[in-house]
C-alpha cells in the first residue's frame, strides 16, 4: 500500500509517514486536485476539522490556500509526532492544532461553547466503510460541529467498482459526488440559515467569507490551558472522574471582605464608570502597598489599575513595542507571553532553561541574545508553570549582563505569585536587587492568585509615569476602566486587616499541598522535579516516557492518554516552551492530589521508558 507522500506546500515537499503506521489509504494528488478545484474561495480562511489526518496534506494544502486554522485528529501517536513537526517545518503550527484522538470520540459530545464550528471538514477514513461515515457525518451535524455553510468533504475508495452510500443527515445538501479511478468524492453543504440549526447564535449566520479576520488575529493561538480545561469538563459532563491538575487559579473562596464588599458596591452603588487609570483609592492603596514591597516611593499616577495582569501586560506591551524589537522571556514561561509580544508587532526571544539551571534564566544564558533590538526582558517571578523562583543573587547577576550589554533594555518584572511563597523563599524586589537600573523596571502585579480573585480581573502595572499614561490612553480607548464593583473588592483586600487570616488559609493549605505533591512525584518512575519556591505549581519533567523509544512521542500525546485514559487533566510542557514535562497546579484538595498523584505512578508505571 502507498503511503501518502506527494504534494509540495510553499516549496517544501511533504515527507512521508512514519515507518510501522498501517492502514492508509492511498490518495493521488490529482483526487485532491480535484477537491480543491472544486473547493475555490471556500477554503479562504475556513477553520479546517481533518478527521482522518494521515499525512496532514488536505490539512496544509488547505492552510497553504488560505485556510485560517486546521485541527487534525489521528489515532496514531506516531502519525500525530510527525503532523507536529511537519507544522513547524511548514511555519503553519500557530494556526494547526493536532489531537491524538479517534474522530468519533472527539465528536461524541456537542461542541463545546468555547470551540468555534468548522468550516470546512475533510473525511477521508483509511477504511472506508458506512459504519464509518454514517456516525461521523450524524454527529458533525447534530453536535453543533458545523458552521452555517459549511463544507463537509468526504473521500473514499470505490470497492470492486462500487461506491459506498452515505447517509447524509436531513438539511445537509450533497453538493458534488463524483468517481475519480477508483477514489470516490461527495461534498455536501450545512445549511446556511441559523433558523435550520437553531442552537446557533445569530453571529454564526453570517457566511465565512463576509467575515474579515486579520492575520494579527490569525497568529494567536488559542490557550492550550483552557484547552484541557474544556476537555476535562466535557469529560466529567459525562460522568467521569476527572482529577484536575491543569487549574491555573485557587480552589479557594475571594476572603469574606472582598465578596462582601463586592455585594455592597453592586447594591448600594455607586457602579458607574470607574477612571480609567482606576479609582484614586485604588491607586493610593496600590501604590502604598507596591512602596512598602519594593522600598521606594510610588505615588498613586506610577500605578494603571486594568482588567487582571494579562490585561496589564498586554497595555504594557502595546504602549512600548515596535516591529523589530525584541522582548526576552525565559522557557519555561507562562503561555501568554508570546502571542501578547507578537500581538504588538515585537518579536519573542526565547531563553531556552534546563534542569542545569535550575530553570532560571542565569546570566550565560542571556547574555548571548541581547542586542541593540533588546527592548524589555521579562521575569516572572515565582514562575508559572515552574514555580521556581529568583533570589536577589539572581536577579543581580542577570542585571549586570543587561547593564553591560544592552543598556536600552527595559526590565519587566511579572510579580503575580509574590505572595505565594513556601519552603523559606522570599520573594526578592527587583527595585532592590537592581540598584542602578531601578529606573528601568516596570512591575506587573494583581490580586487574581493571592486573593482567589481571578475572576475579579483586576492587574496592576506600575513604572514611569509616561509609560503609565501611553498604558492608559491604549486602556481609555480600548476596555475603559476596570469594573468598578471590582475595584472596589481590590481595594478591600488590600486594605481590610480581617483578609489575612483568609489568605494564611489559602498559604497553609497551598504549603500542606505542595509537600504532597512533592512527595508523590518523588515515588513516580521516571519523573524529576524542580522544588517550586512559589505558586502552586509542580512542572514534572517526564521526559522519560516520552519521544523516541516510548509508547508516546511527545508530552502532548502523553498528557493526553493520562487525560482520556487515567481521567487525570494535567497540562503538557510544550505549549510553555519546554517539551517532556507536565504541569501540575495543586489548587486542588489533598485527597484529589493524593489519588491522582497514585493513578499518575501507576500509568507511568505500565510504559516502556526511553
Ligand atoms: C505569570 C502570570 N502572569 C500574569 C497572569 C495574569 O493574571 P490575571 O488573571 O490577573 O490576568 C497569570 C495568570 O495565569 C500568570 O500566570
């Protein structure tokens, strides 16, 4: 049988499949030639579902055409390694999502609210046989999974002549069905009218060539976090056992004060628009507890009250980055950094950190990728997803090279998990390490992880007061102020003394939680971790039970299995810049990290190691 082989895309030929992958059927580039002859103008920007991946080639024919994103299923874990890394060869993994899962198992559930429906969906089973196609082409059309419009392109081969009969579901049209030698086409349209498919929003109507989508937007990929967050809940929505480890916020309760005055500010007013820059209590409160922190004098206008610290740093790098400036950030680093960085034209340089380092950025490392270009270089500090945090030393060694080398630079100090903590690690001021560059560092901060206030969304940026005045113009003519009720719980669990015997719970139980956790990942073969000084995050590396020569290529294929197979939702390292490892968040209760550390052992345990 002939592997599918053939096809160029923007110059580079397509390889062939993985040895030991059975059971593909071969495809000639002229059937496909002729699919997309007949598909024109309805692949431009088309979100792609390819059920049957194989070798990805409708897929990236379909992104080279102009297709906006393409998901690609596959069941084999080799195949799915492969697909990865042909995406990257091609420039095209932004826009590609490749899932090691079988195609009616993805589409067994509705499709859940935060997926956007296809466009454009390519079934090409290796086997084809009705008790394929019939299920697969049911539940595309009764979950949700199609766009008004869409395009569901089915190819199989003819056997002994004859072609196969697929049960189009009611109210989706068969549009084309043709012989090509032995391979068989149908193409058939989802209807166009939201009345037909009535849990559609009336937004969806709209047909997918009238909808303009930039190739800024384009470039960003959606949060792999909230991704296996979905996943997980679908899951349980099914009445499985779910473990969660992939929580990337407190399990707690905001402390009594906060919600309360939230209640109070909601009822008895007033609720209005707040100031942009934030309420002048806010500011005063911010900047009173940042001096206090950092041991210098803020005054409340160094401070730009926003709608949580993803929105700070997204002001901040909107307000101060070029095309063609650099911003440096450390691997592994929070999920966000690249695409904010990218969303305002400026160019991520990654530090690429190792267990040697102690997943720190240290000074050799950054020396070489500073430049004149260097126009900000990002600490996070405790680190999400490592936790690992920079000591006063660190911080000064890394401040002489930038002093020495690029002296423009900016020093931009992500502090959200400051006060999170354990193990006799303080929290180090980057004001205070970085004596003589203190002009230089801006400070992002906020109280979603301290005060269990994710939800609030209320971010602190502090730094000069031009930079905050550029944040805040981007901010008055974008979000305005943040919500006003919002501001006023901030400001409660800044100032109200009754807040911190809450949040010393919060820290016992985080500090109780991360000895478990610890310890557990510690009887787990084959697995290392780096002590986490702060979070309340373990980033596992499991590098041993992925790649070459184990069951599983990748971290992704392996946290999947552990999701779908063992019921425990971690989230894998690659999308944090550092392949091989798992992040596991312990905002979870004790017995839950207990059993799931347990079923993570026992699953580790069943593999072949490397
Ligand atoms: C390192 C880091 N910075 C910033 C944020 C954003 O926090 P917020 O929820 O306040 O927007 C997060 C949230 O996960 C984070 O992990």
């Amino acid at each position: 049988m002939q592997r599918i082989g053939g096809g160029t895309l923007r110059g580079r030929v397509l390889s062939a499949l993985p040895r030991g992958v059975a059971g593909l059927r071969p495809t000639g580039s002229r059937v496909r030639g002729a699919i997309f002859d007949r598909l024109q103008t309805d692949v431009i920007d088309a979100r792609v579902l390819d059920l049957f991946a194989g070798s990805g080639a409708l897929s990236f024919e379909a992104l080279s055409r102009g297709a906006s994103s393409a998901t690609m299923l596959d069941t084999s874990p080799k195949v799915v390694a492969h697909l990865r890394k042909q995406a990257q060869t091609f420039c095209v993994d932004r826009a590609c999502e490749v899932i090691n899962i079988d195609a009616l198992r993805y589409l067994r559930n509705d499709r859940p609210p935060e997926q956007p429906a296809f466009d454009l969906v390519f079934v090409d089973p290796p086997f084809a046989t009705p008790e394929v196609f019939d299920p697969v082409v049911a539940r595309l059309a009764a979950g949700g999974w199609l766009s008004p419009d869409a395009l569901v392109v089915c190819e199989f081969e003819r056997v002994r002549g004859k072609r196969l009969t697929i049960a189009w579901p009611e109210g989706i049209e068969l549009e084309l069905s043709r012989a090509y030698g032995q391979a068989h086409v149908e193409i058939a349209r989802s209807p166009a009218s939201p009345a037909a498919s009535p849990n559609r929003s009336s937004t969806e109507a709209t047909t997918v060539s009238d909808v303009p989508i930039s190739t800024r937007a384009q470039r960003i990929k959606p949060s792999a976090t909230l991704a296996v967050s979905g996943r997980a809940k679908q899951l349980r929505a099914e009445g499985k056992q779910v473990l969660n480890f992939a929580a990337g916020e407190p399990d707690f309760s905001p402390p009594k004060a906060v919600c309360d005055a939230m209640v109070e500010r909601s009822t008895s007013g007033p609720v209005g628009y707040a100031p942009v820059p934030g309420t002048p209590q806010l500011r005063a409160a911010v900047a009173a507890e940042l001096s206090e922190v950092h041991g210098r004098t803020f005054e409340p206008t160094d401070i730009l009250v926003s709608c949580g610290a993803k929105h700070s740093l997204a002001n901040l790098f909107l307000a101060t980055c070029e095309a063609g400036d650099e911003v440096v950030i450390a691997a592994p680093y929070w999920v966000s950094y690249p695409d904010m960085i990218g969303l305002a034209e400026a160019t991520p340089v990654v530090v690429t950190t190792s267990a040697e380092t102690g997943l720190r950025m240290t000074p050799e490392l950054l020396e070489p990728v500073l430049s004149s270009r260097t126009k900000m270089i990002v600490i996070n500090s405790p680190c999400n997803p490592t936790g690992v945090g920079y000591t006063a030393e660190h911080l000064r060694a890394l401040g002489e090279v930038i002093a020495n080398k690029a002296p423009q630079a900016w020093i931009v100090v992500d502090d959200i998990y400051r006060k999170l903590v354990y193990d006799g690690y303080t929290h180090a001021s980057a004001f205070v390490a970085l004596d003589g560059l203190t002009d230089r560092v801006i400070v992002v901060d906020g109280v979603s992880k301290t005060y269990a206030m994710t939800g609030f969304r209320i971010g602190f940026l502090a730094g000069p007061k031009p930079l905050i005045a550029a944040a805040s113009r981007i901010q008055s003519q974008t979000t305005s102020g943040a919500a006003t009720m919002s501001q006023q719980a901030a400001l409660v669990a800044l100032t109200d003394p009754s807040v911190a015997a809450d949040t010393a719970a919060m820290h016992e139980a985080f500090t109780r939680r991360r000895t478990i956790m610890l310890e557990g990942l510690a009887a787990a073969p084959g697995v290392s971790v780096i002590r986490p000084d702060g979070a309340f995050y373990a980033f596992a590396n499991v590098a041993a039970h992925c790649g070459e020569g184990t069951a599983y290529p990748d971290d992704v294929a392996l946290a999947t299995w552990l999701l779908e197979e063992r019921l425990v939702a971690s989230v894998p390292g690659t999308p944090f810049g550092a392949p091989g490892h798992l992040r596991l968040s312990y905002a979870t209760d004790d017995a839950t990290i207990r059993e799931g550390l347990s079923r993570i052992a026992e699953a580790l345990s069943s593999l072949p190691t490397a």
